[in-house]
C-alpha cells in the first residue's frame, strides 16, 4: 500500500501557519494602520482572548507586522525631525 501526499514534501505541514495567527495579524496590522501604537494593539482584548505570550511574540517576527511597524517609526522620527 502507497500513501500520496498533496505535496511533494511530506513535512509541509509543519510549516502552516494557523488561521487564528493570521486573523490576528490582520487585525494587528489594521488597528497599527490606524494609529494606535503597538503596545496598545498587543494589549486590546481581543488579542490577549485569542492568544498565548508565545503566540504575541511570534506576532513580532512575522515580516509584515515588522516592515509596518518600521514604517510607523519612520515616519514618527522625520514627523518630529520636520517640527524642529
């Protein structure tokens, strides 16, 4: 008998991100765009409800979340660079 993987690597799926990771960070992404700062984001409710420590940390390391948030600071820094 032959077992046929949908893949042609049979560990793939160790690679999956969760569907409840990427819903949060979406959501991490969106509140982030619209102003609030990081450290409120990670502490709303919704995130805390939905995930572990672990989890938020792993947040921090997603590319997306990391390209967003060094944008913000960017931004931040030639804002205040600009007022002098």
């Amino acid at each position: 008998m032959r077992f046929r993987f949908g893949t042609s690597n049979p560990f793939a799926f160790l690679f999956v991100r969760p569907q409840r990771e990427e819903y949060l960070a979406r959501y991490v992404l969106r509140e982030h765009a619209r102003g609030r700062s990081l450290r409120e984001v990670l502490e709303d409710p919704y995130v805390r409800n939905r995930s572990s420590d672990g989890e938020r940390a792993r947040l921090l390391e997603r590319p997306e979340i990391v390209a967003a948030i060094g944008e913000r600071a960017v931004a931040d820094l030639e804002d205040a660079l600009a007022g002098r």
